[in-house]
C-alpha cells in the first residue's frame, strides 16, 4: 500500500526525514511511532505530495508519488496535522465544497454526493449539528469534521496523522470504533501518532521514527513478546521469595518477579507446594518500554552542547 | 474548480464588504457635490468632478477616478493576498491539494476568482456611480451632449463607448494589482504580509513618479499609465498613453503570474 525507499528529506543542513523504508500492507492498521518533531508529519506530507522529497522513492497503492497524484489521492483519505475548514460555512456545506472541488470525473451525481455527506456526518457522529459555522465548533467536533472529509470518497487507504487530537476519553472511543469498523470493512490504516497507548490498542504493525530515522518496523505481537519472567502477587510473598531465591528478578510488598519459563508449569509447582496466588501474569514487554530503549530524548528537548 | 473558487469568493460576507465600502466614497463625493455645488475648478482635483455638476451621467467615469487611486487597489490587493496565503494560513489549502486539485489548476482558479472580483468590482462602482450621478447631479436628458476634456462636445454613442472602454481599461489595471498580490501569496503563509506588499509596490510606484531624478524609470511603473483613461475623453483620443498602459500592464500580468506559478509548483506545502 505504502512503500519508501531511502525517503529523505533536508530542509538546509537539517535532515527532517533521514533514509525511512517504509512498508505498509494492504489490511494493515499501521502505527506510526514517534516523539514531536520526530519527522513524521513530514514523511505524512511526502506520502501525499504536499512536501517534494529530497531523494528517495515513494510508491503509494501501487505507484509513484508525486507523480502519479492524480490517480492515487483520489482513492485514499486523509488528515494531516490537524483539520481545515472554512469557518463562516457550516460542517456540511465544507464537505460539500470538498467534495466539489477537485477531479470531476470521480463524482457522482448531485443528489448522491450530498446522501454521502449526511452518511459520513453520521458515522464521524456530526449528523446533528445543523448550519452552525465551524467557526463554533470544538476542537473535537473540527476533528470529527475532518475525519469526515477524509472519508467522504471511501478510500481504500487511509492515512491520519494524530486523529484523536483535542477529542476527549469518549470520542477517542467513539473514533477508535470507527476505525476498527473501516479496518474490518477493508480499510487500511496508517495511523500516525505520539500516543504510544492508542497504538498499542489500534494498531496491527508499527514502524518507529526517531529523530528522522526509522529504527524499527516490526508486527506489534512481535514488539510485545514474553520477557521470560512471571508476575505474581501472593500474600506468602515472602515465604514464596525465600524458597524461589534463585529464580527471583525483584520483590516489592506481596509482588514478586521471578523468572520462568512457563507460567503455568511454575502456578502449579507454587499451588503444590501449598502457596495461596491471588494474581499470576505472564511479563510482556510495553510497546511504550521497547520504544523508550530504542529511541534517544525527546526531539523537541534541545540541550546545550 | 474555477466555478468553485468564483463561488466560494463571492459567497464570503468581506468580498460584498469590500465593494460596498468601494461604492462609500464616490457616493459621499455625490452627496458632497450636490449640496454644495462647490465643484473644482476645471484642471484640478480628482477628474471629471468639475464636470459632473452639470451632467450627473458622467459621475460613472468620476466614480472610477476617485478610487482608482489607492481605494480600488486596497481592495484588489487584500482579495488576490488573500488567494493562496489565506487557504494556507486556514489550513485548508493542504486539503483542497490533496483532494486533489492540482497546483497550476488551483492557481488559475485563484486568479479567475481575482479576475471577477476585479471585474465586478469596477462595475458595479461604474455602476453606482452614474445611479447615484443621476439621481443627485445635473440631470441632463441622456440625449444631450457633453463637453469632452479637451472642450468640444461628444455625442452621447461617443460618451458610451468611451465610458465603456475606459471601464475596460481600468479592470485591466487592476489586473496587474491582483497578478502581484497572487505572486506574494504563494512566497508567504500570511496573507495581510501578500497584501501589504502589493501595496508597497504601487506606494513605491507612486512616490517614484513624483521624482524627477527617477524620470528614466517612470514608463516601466506599474501605476505610471492608470488615469491615462482620461484620454479617452479628449477630441480626438489621445491614444498614445492608453496603448502604452495596455502594453505595460500586460507585462506585469505575465511576469508576475509566471513567477506565481514557478513558485507555487515546486513549493513545500508545510501548513
């Protein structure tokens, strides 16, 4: 669906985007990793040709970008860096105008492309919201109203940089439904995001960016392998801590680390031996750990030399 | 899409804004003149005023001449400005490229989009300039002849097609006005910075042609030929400087519409 090869981008001496090989499959929920300032909106731009790269190759749903922009921006949906809309019109009458402007021959008639708009209003939860300005509207209903453009021609593809920006605990719900519901009915994601827990939750594959560089691209399961350790609270934390000394990472109150090679082979040793365990979980890496060790401080920390 | 920038221009409350405060000022000359009487005298002051005491139809042609100065320029500069730095700085200028409408495409939208506006603009100051000239000054029959700038007596077919040529020519003026103002709003995201400096071009021009030590420059200013119109009033027409205002603006029209689109469509679009 989305594929670069050495994509870099230099604006004067700084090298925003560094050699990224993106690969992004159809059916993927592509989670795009990466702290403020990292590059990844402008590697969002590259991909739809708003920004020219300084070399490399990008090839989106199968070809070339920005060559090929005509045929391929048709067919995909976005949201980048926030959305836009003229404010002294109504949600409605922005899509409208969306929807109007651009290539004729991928339109349908009048009365069909105004059905789509009330269709996709709804789905982005704006069917109420009548011929208030966006001028009034919320951060949140602005997000929804731009979610509502990029999916106003049903793309196959659909890119969305920091979706559920300014939308609260409810909405990022609402939004993380709804894109489930795209992703099942067909749809692929490439989600880019800071939030480490809305892709953990979302997504299928993640690719992380630092400082322009792209360190890692790898299935999120594989990320989230077990670390050989088990978890467990027991209120015989200390008699159990005493007969494992040998197999203990750390103890801390009634929870202990120890480190096992099958969860289950050491719950029934521990039951055996006559221990009471109210919890026994199997330790598996944070996405949030794995990023952290392989990325370097936040990009927009700027020490002094 | 040039439908739809025509429409989203003429849609916004500022753009019928813009051309009423357009109309404000020859309308209160109008007033002014018709209750005092107190017009110039022939050869100073904006022109034509002395003469529209005696005959309200020619206050279209005043009208034009009050703002073409600095009011139809203001006006042109903050709408052309506004083109692509104003989607930019909106933020829905990101969007309407990735819908796609291509860039050259969106360009020429933008400058039709200016072009009407300049268009409607001028007429409908010519416009309610010779209702209000009628209604408030010398209400000649329209039959009667009217004295020319140069003090013979035109017919009133002559006076129409020299008003409508002159209208013409002023659009063109403007023309320029708008081509600058596009060119600076594809350099800046701001579109009050694109406005402003179209206007210090014509500011620049203007203090220029006041100077005689810049006399070698004068032909090739932007404003040099704008109320050579005027001319088009005289017996016979003196067409020296109105071709010469045609050619020139037109120079300015390519050049700065040229170095628009090299800009725009190579441009890093980063807001």
């Amino acid at each position: 669906m989305i594929t670069t090869a050495g994509l870099t981008k230099r604006f004067g001496s700084l090298r925003a985007v560094d050699q990224v090989d993106l690969d992004v499959r159809a059916g993927d929920i592509y989670g795009f990793l990466g702290a403020n300032g990292s590059g990844k909106t402008t590697t969002v731009r590259m991909l739809l040709g708003l920004v020219l790269a300084t070399s490399g190759s990008i090839e989106v749903l199968g070809q070339p970008m920005p060559k090929a922009a005509g045929s391929v921006l048709p067919r995909l949906g976005a949201l980048v860096e926030g959305p836009g809309a003229y404010g002294h019109l109504s949600g409605r009458a922005n899509l409208l105008l969306h929807d109007a402007s651009g290539n004729r021959s991928a339109r349908g008639d009048r009365a069909g492309r105004a059905r789509r708009v009330d269709e996709v209003l709804d789905e982005v939860g704006l069917g109420g919201v009548g011929r208030r300005p966006v001028r009034a509207y919320s951060l949140g209903m602005r997000q929804r109203l731009g979610l509502a453009a990029a999916l106003l021609r049903e793309p196959e593809l659909l890119i969305l940089d920091e979706p559920t920006n300014g939308l609260d605990p409810q909405g990022i719900g609402e939004i993380r439904r709804l894109l489930l519901k795209l992703h099942a009915a067909g749809t692929t994601i490439f989600l880019s995001s800071h939030l480490l827990a809305e892709v953990e939750q979302l997504c299928t594959r993640v690719g992380v960016l630092d400082r322009g560089r792209l360190i890692v691209q790898a299935e999120l399961a594989e990320l989230q392998e077990p670390t050989g350790r088990v978890v467990l609270r027991s209120p015989d934390a200390a008699a159990i801590a005493s007969e494992f000394a040998g197999r203990l990472i750390s103890r801390s109150g009634d929870e202990l680390v120890l480190t096992a090679a099958d969860a289950a082979e050491l719950n029934t040793d521990l039951v055996r031996r006559g221990f009471r365990i109210s919890e026994l979980m199997l330790q598996r890496q944070s996405l949030e750990q794995t990023v952290l060790d392989m990325t370097g401080p936040s990009a927009d920390r700027v020490d002094r030399p | 899409m040039i439908g739809i920038e025509v429409y989203k221009l003429f849609r916004r409350p500022r753009t019928w804004l813009t051309i009423a405060l357009l109309d404000a000022l020859p309308t209160v000359v109008a007033i002014l003149l018709a209750a005092t009487h107190l017009g110039p005298r022939p050869g100073t002051g904006p022109a034509f005023l002395s003469a529209v005491l005696s005959n309200g139809s020619l206050f279209a042609v005043a009208a034009l001449a009050i703002v073409l100065p600095l009011f139809l320029p203001i006006a042109v500069a903050v709408i052309a400005g506004d083109a692509i730095a104003g989607e930019a700085q909106g933020g829905t200028l990101r969007y309407l490229l990735i819908r796609p409408v291509g860039r050259t495409r969106l360009l020429v939208a933008k400058l039709v989009a200016s072009f009407a506006f300049v268009a409607v603009a001028v007429l409908v100051v010519a416009g309610t300039g010779f209702v209000v000239g009628r209604l408030l000054l010398g209400q000649q029959p329209l039959s009667a002849a009217v004295t020319s700038v140069s003090g013979s007596s035109l017919t009133p077919a002559q006076i129409s097609w020299r008003v409508a040529i002159s209208i013409g020519y002023v659009v063109l003026s403007m023309l320029s006005v708008a081509a600058i103002a596009l060119f600076l709003s594809t350099l800046t995201d701001s579109p009050l910075t694109a406005s402003l400096g179209a206007l210090a071009v014509l500011v620049g021009s203007s203090v220029l042609l006041t100077l005689d030590a810049a006399h070698a420059l004068q032909p090739y200013l932007p404003t040099r030929y704008w109320l050579s119109f005027i001319d088009l009033f005289r017996d016979p027409i003196l067409w020296r400087n109105v071709e010469r205002g045609v050619a020139l603006q037109l120079v300015y029209v390519a050049v700065f519409l040229a170095a628009a689109w090299a800009n725009f469509a190579s441009k890093d679009v980063t807001t």
